[in-house]
C-alpha cells in the first residue's frame, strides 16, 4: 500500500466510513481484510471490534490516538512476537491488537505513576532528579509492558500445568470406556462431563465439534492447536492417527496415559531443584538488596560524604529490588508443574 493510499485509508476510518476503508484496502492490496494496515488495526482493537466485523465505534478514537504508539512498541518487543497463539493458549477472547492496546494503557499508567511519585519524593528537583524520574517511568513502561505481553504465555503454561496435572487420569478413564466398547465420541463426552477442570473445558469443545459434524480427526487437530500441553498435543495426535490407521485405540490410550504419568512425575522431580536456585534469587533481591540499599543510603548521609544521597535514585534503587523480586516469584509461579 502507497502512502497515498494509506493516507486515504486512515482519513476514512477516522471519518468513521468504514465499508470504503475496507474496499480501498480491498483494491489496493488484493486481501479483504484489514491485516496489513496498522491504522486500521488498532482502530478495530480500541473499538473492542474484531476483524471480520464492520461495526465501528468512534467514541473511542481519543484512546486510539494516545496508546497506538505505545501498542506498537509494545509489539515490537520479543514476548510479543507469539501473542495470538499465546491468547488462544490461554482461552482469552481477544486478537493480539485488542490486547496490545490494554497493555500500552497499563504501562503508560504506569509510567506516570513512577515519574510522579519519584518527583514527589524528591525534595528538590534539579537534573538529576527529572533524569532519574524519565528513566524511572521508562523502566516502569517497559517492565510492565514485558510483564503485560508475557501474562498470555504464562497463563497459558498455567492452564497447559492443570492439564497436565489431569491427564494421565482422564486417559485412563478415556481408555476405559474405550475398552468397554464405547465409541470415541460417547467416551470424550463422559471424560468432559467428568471433574477434570480446564482438560475438560477442551475435551467439551473438541465433543461439540464433533457433534456439529467436524471429523474426529479434524477435531482433536484442533484440540492440539489451541492448547499449550505437550502431553494433550501428543495425546490428541496418537488418537488422531489411530483413526487414520486403524490402531487399537485402548492400548494407545493406556501407554499414554502411563507416558503422562511418567513426565509429570518428572517435572515434579525438576520442579523441586529449581526452586532451591529460586529461593537464592528471591533472598538476594527481597532480602540483601533493600539492606544494601539502605546501608548505602545511611553511609553517604554522614557529613564526611557529603551529608546527604539523592532521595530520587534511593527511590529508583527500591523500586528495582521490588520489581526483581516480583519477577522471582512470577518465574518461581510459572515453573510449577
């Protein structure tokens, strides 16, 4: 797309005629959705809008003009590269646009909030003091950026931990009925009406897709796609390709279930050496370094240094030990199997 082009196309969709936007969009490029035009993204995901659908709110635009630059720096950072699979992951009803613009809001707010108080706590604001505050808030913008963009990821190895928490036992349940002589779709049904939590939140919508006419194969491909649990991926293509083959599905079911058994018992086992190093790291950033911290602040106050340290980059010091301690607790969360 030219930039004329783009032009027109952002002056229409801030005029709030969308069916012209999209058949500029349209002709321009070949492709009836708006993928390639970063304007017209980010105004679907201010308006709460997905892409499919032509409604448009204009009442939201202010918000578009204020956060789409802090969205798209936002989106440029690495734990932003695999947010729609992510979001998906973690059954999260939002395009990766939509959430993009939530993030910028947050660490934007963020960032004023870091700047005001450090400027608050100073008692008089020089250079030095206004520097520590920029780079204060920026650290706060991109920390809570980072944080914003990998929540997806980690909610989604949260849901994918349940899951694998669960799966050895409704395999053998599975197997089961499977033995039994129930067929696959009556045997998925009673797994997913069965009390295996978020497993069998997606054993259900794998059930009605079948029930809707989906092939079971096509079905449990889809399951495998949204999830993030290796073992239910790795579950849901041995079943997948036993359908195709012809194989015994109880036998398959069984040795994975045992499979399942075995690597949860292993990330159990890996879980519990990760914490010890865990446990290191929070105690040097919770612990030693605000002791550091206000050692230091006390030493430089004696009238032999100076009588006095800059209440700003004492500040700025605590603030940091407090971010590194909740990204400790956060990795230590997201470890757990």
């Amino acid at each position: 797309m030219g930039s004329k082009d783009a032009l027109r196309l952002k002056r229409m969709v801030l005029g709030e005629d969308m069916e012209p936007a999209r058949q500029t969009h349209a002709a321009t490029t070949g492709r009836d959705a708006f993928v390639d035009a970063p304007t017209a993204r980010v105004a679907y995901a201010v308006c709460g809008v997905r892409k499919r659908s032509l409604d448009f709110q204009p009442s939201r635009l202010g918000a578009w003009m204020v956060f789409a630059p802090a969205a798209g720096m936002l989106g440029k950072l690495p734990s932003a590269d695999s947010l729609e699979g992510d979001l998906a992951a973690a059954a999260m009803n939002e395009t990766p646009e939509e959430y993009l613009i939530r993030a910028a809001t947050a660490s934007t707010g963020a960032m004023a909030a870091v700047v005001a108080c450090v400027l608050f706590l100073t008692p008089q604001v020089d250079a030095v003091a206004i520097i520590a505050a920029v780079a204060s808030g920026i650290l706060a913008f991109f920390t809570t950026g980072v944080a914003l963009t990998t929540r997806p990821a980690a909610k989604a190895a949260g849901r994918a931990a349940e899951i694998n928490r669960e799966l050895p036992f409704a395999l053998r349940h599975l197997a089961t009925q499977v033995k039994a002589g129930v067929d696959l779709t009556r045997a998925l049904s009673s797994v997913a009406n069965a009390d295996y939590g978020k497993l069998s939140r997606e054993l259900k919508r794998t059930v009605s897709e079948m029930n809707n006419g989906t092939p079971a194969d096509k079905a449990l491909a889809n399951l495998s796609d949204r999830t993030a649990s290796k073992g239910l991926k790795q579950a849901a293509a041995q079943l997948a390709r036993a359908l195709r083959t012809g194989g015994k599905l109880s036998d398959i079911l069984a040795q994975t279930a045992a499979e399942a058994a075995f690597e949860q018992r292993m990330r159990m086992r890996d879980y519990t050496e990760q914490l010890n190093l865990v446990g290191v790291a929070f105690m040097m950033s919770g612990v030693v370094a605000p002791v550091v911290i206000t050692i230091i602040a006390a030493v430089m106050q004696l009238p032999l240094l100076g009588g006095g340290a800059n209440n700003a980059l004492v500040a700025l010091a605590f603030i940091a030990a407090a971010a590194a301690s909740a990204g400790v607790l956060t990795l230590a969360k997201n470890l757990e199997p």
